[in-house]
C-alpha cells in the first residue's frame, strides 16, 4: 500500500512539475519584434517602448525589439526565423513576402487620419533648385541623397515617377548619389552636405516636431502619388496560436485613453487589418517602373525586349484582375 501511495505521490510530483515547465516556457515564450530605423534608433526605442509593453503585457509573449538600419537586414531576420513580426514599408513588405515567408496581417493609419503618405524631394529653402526640372537640368552639378534600395516612399515610387518616367538613371545622373536612411538624408540636405534627397511626408512630421529648427531649413520640389499605409508583416512561420494573440492585439489597440497616447507619440492612428493585396499596387508600380526601363533600353536586342515585355504585361494583366476582382467584392458589400 505503502509503495502505491509512493507511486502515486511521485506521479503527481511529475505532472506539478510538467505542468510548472510548460506554465514557465509558455511564460518565457518571446517573439523578436523588427522595426526600422528611419531615425535614430535611441529616439525610436523612446517612442516604441510602452507600444511594446503594452503588446507584451496584453499577449503573454516576451517581445524583444530589433531597431534596424536597413530594411535587408530585417527582411533577412525574417527569412531566418530571426525576426517574427516587422514594421516594414511596402516594397519591402513584397520582399519579406516573396522571399522570406512573411504575410500582412495588418496597416497602420496616420494620426491625421489620411489614408497613406507621400514620397518628397527636398532641398535647402535657399536652393535655386524649385521642381524635378531643375533638378534634372543641373543633376551633374548636384549630389543626391537616395533612400535605401528597399524603401518604398525613399526609393521605388520617386525611383518610377520621377526618374524612369523622365528616361534617367539616378545612380549615374549626379555628380554623387547616396543611399541613407529618411533621417539621415533630410539632415544632410538642412546641413548642405547633400543638394537634393528623398523623403516623405511621415518623416517631415516627425522631424518637424524632433527638430523643427531642421525642417525650417528644407523645401519640397516634387511629391508624389499618395502611397499606401505602411504594413505589418509576420512571419508564417509563427503558431496560430501566436498569430491569434498578435493580431487581436494589434486590431485593438487604441480604445482607451492610454492607448491612444500612445499611438499619438508614435504619430500614428489606429491599426487596421490588412493583407498581402495591400501590395497590388506597388507590384503594379515595380512593373511600371521595368517596363518603362526595358522600352528605354539601348542594349537589349529587339527580341529580347519583346519577350520581357510579354512576360511584363503578362504579369500586369494577372494583378489587374486581382485588383478588380477585389474592387467587385468592395461595390457588392457596399451595396449590400
């Protein structure tokens, strides 16, 4: 009797202490959360950290933030199982999707309530440089600050509408191009190390309000289309459990007062749901800005530029439909 009430004893002591490892691993349980860093990472960690909290505390997971320098670095994180959830522009949000198991789940909106943001250039206010014309005109006296090769709004839309609309190659129009960070290339152009650069709406808002002495100095000489909110990307690979917590939280957050202080630091509105078709239109402007690259192309035999154009209509065509399909199911529930 005596050894079964032991036996019994210590089958209770290992399921209290199988259920104590499982209670402290599901509490240890992290997720390792990209953000880039358009500006100084310290200022962004200021600024994210009681978002982060906040997802924390309302999920159960651990969340661990990785302010990057560059968008490869977290859309590599991503296909390496190193970063779970990211807040990426929208080029590279295809990239995370196409290359590195990722999906959108979700879209951040503007505190003002626009839909998107808009891509800039910017010069000193004292430039004699006042539109894309003058820029052009004098590109091979002017150094050029371009944003980085992922970006959406630093890169791929002014990369379309400003220079392969105008037959031009950015990387060897100007006496210099470089590639930095929105931040890094606003403050180069109020200092005079660069003559024109790249920027958008988001970033002037948050530099008027961290260096307003800054954005006094600058002037804007063209902008763009307006450009879809940015994403919020997880990666698949992500439990369903986990992917459960994380969207819940993110479709939520901003109800309360404190929440809302929050997001207003973060000059951001609430998050909204979202899917890998916020992407069509920027696929449908990468393949704009190739095939307006391939028609100018001088080195590529007739052919040749025939069958990549086939194949870029082709896809243009596919993504057409996706987007009317879509904008059916809008006009029904509408009508419903």
């Amino acid at each position: 009797m005596f050894k079964r009430i032991g036996r019994l004893l210590a089958s209770a002591a290992l399921l209290t202490a199988c259920a104590l490892g499982t209670v402290q691993a599901a509490e240890e349980k992290a997720i390792n959360f990209g953000i880039m860093s358009t500006e100084s990472s310290q200022n962004l960690k200021s600024i994210w950290q009681p978002f982060l909290d906040d997802m924390s505390r309302k999920t159960g997971l651990k969340v661990n933030a990785t302010f990057a320098s560059d968008y490869a670095g977290l859309i590599q994180g991503m296909r390496f199982n190193k970063v779970d959830v990211a807040w990426l522009g929208n080029k590279a949000a295809m990239e995370a999707v196409d290359r590195s198991n990722g999906e959108i789940f979700a879209q951040t909106s503007a505190a003002n309530g626009d839909a998107g943001y808009w891509s800039l250039l910017i010069v000193r206010k004292d430039s004699p440089i006042n539109n894309v014309e003058d820029m052009l005109k004098n590109a091979k006296s002017l150094t050029f600050g371009n944003g980085d090769p992922n970006s959406t709004s630093g890169y791929l839309v002014p990369g379309y509408y400003v220079f392969a609309k105008n037959h031009v190659d950015a990387s060897t129009a100007f006496k210099r191009t470089l590639n930095s960070s929105h931040e890094v290339n606003a403050l180069s152009v109020a200092k005079g190390q660069l003559d024109v650069a790249t920027f958008n709406t988001e970033s002037w808002d948050r530099l008027a309000v961290a260096q307003p002495d800054k954005v006094e100095q600058l002037k804007v000489i063209w902008k763009s289309p307006l450009i879809p909110a940015d994403p919020i990307v997880w990666s698949k690979a992500l439990s369903d459990q986990d992917k459960a917590k994380i969207r819940e939280f993110f479709t939520s957050y901003g109800n309360t007062d404190e929440e809302k202080t929050v997001l207003k630091n973060m000059q951001m509105g609430k998050f909204l749901k979202s899917s890998d078709d916020q992407l069509l239109p920027i696929r449908q402007l990468e393949l704009f800005k190739q095939r307006t690259e391939v028609v100018a192309s001088t080195t590529l035999d007739e052919q040749e530029k025939a069958a990549r154009l086939k194949d870029i209509d082709a896809s243009l065509s596919k993504l057409q439909e996706r987007i009317t399909e879509l904008n059916q199911k809008t006009a029904g529930s509408s009508a419903g």
